[in-house]
C-alpha cells in the first residue's frame, strides 16, 4: 500500500512538485530570516564575546546594553580590586572617535583601550603584528574589515581599488597621530564601525577629556569562586552594576529585543513564509487528494480499512514534508555561505533547524488533516458512480 500512495504522489507531477515548492518556500525564508534575526542579535553582543577571558564586567548601574557607556571614576577600578574573590581587575575604555584618513575624509571608529600592563581584552587572533606591539609609540591595532573597508585608503588611480590599511601606515585620532602597528580579527559588532585597539592610557589621550572616561572594569573570579556570587560581592560593597559575562549578553539582547523593531520585522518575515507556505501545500495537497477520490474509493471498495487510507496519506506527507524541508534548508545554507564575510549577519544554529523542521511538520500536518477527513467521509460507491 505504500508503493500505491508513492505511485499516487509522484504520479501527477504538477501537484507533487507544487507541493514540494510551497513547502520548499516556506522552510527556506522561515530558516532564512531567522538566520540572518539570530546573526544580528549574536552581534549585538560581538565585543563581549571576544572579550571572554573576564569572568565579570563591572559598570555604571544605568548600563543597559554593552554599547551604553556611562563612565566611572578611576578610583572605582580598586574598589573593585579590594572585594573578596577578585583574581584581577583591569580597566577598559570603549567609545566612538572621528579618525582623520589620509585624503583628509573622517570615519568613526570604535575606539578600545586595553589595560597597558596585561592588555587584555585585545583580538584573539593578529593576522598582522603582534598584541604586544600595542606598546610602541603611537600604536594602535585595526580590524581586517574597517582596515580592508572604511579605513582603506583611496585608490592610487581613479576608479581603482581601495588601498587596505597595513602595518606603519597612520590615521589621526582626535588630532592625535596613531600608527598602525598590527591587523586583528574580532566579531562584527552591531554597530558595524571599524575597531580600533590601543592601549587604555592611550586611548584616554585621544578621547575628548573628561571627568570620567573609564568605561568598563573587567573582573576575573578566583579560582573554585562562583563568577555570580562575586559579582553580587561586588554590587553590594561598590555600589555598581556587576555582571557575569553570559548575564551582560542576555542584558544586551534583552535591551535590543524590547526597544527596536527587529524582532517585530524579522517575525512578519517568518510568519508570512509559515502562512504562505501552510496556503500553497494545504491547498495543492488538498486538490490532489479531491482527484485521487475515486481511488481512495476504489480501495475502501475492496476492503482497505481508514486506518490504511490514514497512513498511506501521512506517507505522502512525511515524503514531500522531508524534500521540501530538505531543500530549504539547503538553500538557505548555500545562502549563508555566499554572503559569509559580507556585512550581512547570518548565523544557523541547530536550534533554527529545529523550528524550521516542526514549523514545515506543522505544514504536513495541517495539510494531511485536510485530506484525512475527505477520505474519512468518503462513501466507497463513489467508484461506481459515473
């Protein structure tokens, strides 16, 4: 019986492939625009997680997401040191500056300035230089995408390619030389502007001056300490915020998931692929079960019993439900990776394959259940009639 539904599926092609194709839509824009929702928000968070070597960020009460720099006063930063459970504590600057480029153009930047004794907190990985390289004059570290992109300097011919920055070039920073003295990878920031590593004494130099202009503490627990019970140490002998670093991140998407549109854009995207794709295989699955009737009629004729009729629907399903999904998903795969590198945000964790798999079984479904009951209604004289 089920080499007859088979047979039944693939014999009207025009239905078999309309179903796949509605199918097919709906599982690649659900799993295309949740990708490209969950890479937006991964890079809201960008800075902390290449930041990982801190266990805890320390700062202002007021903060509400990684990029709401309300300054603290130095002294903050032994404060900090004094509490119990504290291995180290390290100060880090973060804001935005205008570099000054060579052809005279400004950029902001992303300014980091990392502690000058340890410099922590710098690119996991230097494609160019070296971290340490940060203590020379002037030094000042850029990321491979604003030194290739925004920061590259003009073509040397009009109409030709931009130049990418490359160690012992120069920006101006706040009127302040800076010499490029390496090339680092880090993770795109929702922000999207080039990053900029120095070191924290230097970094305070370039920024306009201030009362206060310590950005962040970063805190690592000793060892055997429990990162959330030293954090709540320090909120209750300093008075600030004290955050473990998977509890900043959850802050930070918190803040964008309840204050910005993007969930609300991304969600009408994932629902209009659920919605449009339940309409084509509901309806197209429908009217290929209303032509097979007679079939279906034939066979409760000869004493095939509901539960049969059930399953061979249910295999129909499951095998354009399987193809569909497949192709899908691998589209949007293939998607992924044409625009890995580009300014573009997708990420696929396996969680999103999930949802997308009971989203299109929830298709299946729907779809079957509109067929079952045709059939379960289905008197088998219907196969005599004329």
């Amino acid at each position: 019986m089920n080499f007859i539904a088979l047979k039944m599926l693939i014999g009207d092609r025009a239905k078999y492939l309309g179903i796949i194709m509605g199918l097919t839509f709906a599982s690649l824009l659900i799993t295309q625009q949740a990708s490209i929702f969950v890479g937006l928000m991964t890079r809201t968070y960008g800075f902390i997680s290449d930041t990982s070597v801190a266990d805890i960020w320390v700062m202002d009460p007021k903060v509400q997401f990684v990029d709401d720099i309300k300054p603290l006063q130095d002294t903050q930063l032994y404060r900090v040191r004094s509490v119990d459970g504290v291995e180290w504590a390290v100060p880090l600057y973060k804001g935005l500056l205008k570099a000054r480029l060579e052809n005279g153009n400004f950029q902001t930047v992303i300014v980091v300035g990392l502690d000058d004794a340890t410099l922590i907190g710098g690119p996991s990985e230097m494609v160019d230089g070296q971290l340490a390289d940060l203590r020379h004059s002037d030094g000042i570290i850029v990321d491979t995408v604003g030194a290739t992109g925004k920061l590259a300097k003009a073509p040397a011919s009009p109409g030709g390619q931009r130049v990418p920055l490359k160690v012992g070039d120069t920006l101006e920073l706040n009127d302040h030389r800076a010499t490029v003295v390496g090339i680092g990878k880090v993770t795109r920031t929702f922000q999207s502007q080039p990053t900029v590593y120095t070191t924290y004494s230097r970094a305070t130099t370039f920024a306009p001056r201030e009362r206060k202009l310590l950005s962040f503490i970063l805190v690592k627990a000793k060892a055997g300490e429990d990162p959330k019970a030293v954090s709540e140490r320090i909120r209750r002998v300093t008075g600030l915020a004290a955050l473990p670093r998977e509890e900043f991140k959850d802050l930070t998407v918190n803040y964008y998931m309840k204050n910005t549109g993007i969930p609300i854009n991304f969600g009408i995207s994932v629902a209009l692929g659920f919605i449009v794709g339940t309409a084509i295989a509901g309806q197209t699955f429908y009217n290929f079960t209303l032509e097979n009737l007679r079939h279906f009629g034939a066979l409760k004729a000869m004493g095939t019993t509901n539960g049969v009729l059930l399953r061979m629907i249910l295999l129909q399903s499951v095998v354009v439900g399987s193809i569909g999904y497949g192709l899908g998903v691998g589209i949007a795969s293939l998607f992924g990776r044409l625009v890995r590198g580009s300014e573009l945000a997708f990420r696929m964790p396996w969680q999103l394959l999930v949802i997308s798999a009971w989203a299109v079984t929830v298709i299946c479904v729907f779809s079957a259940l509109l067929s079952i009951r045709k059939v379960i209604q289905l008197e088998p004289a219907i196969v005599f009639k004329g």
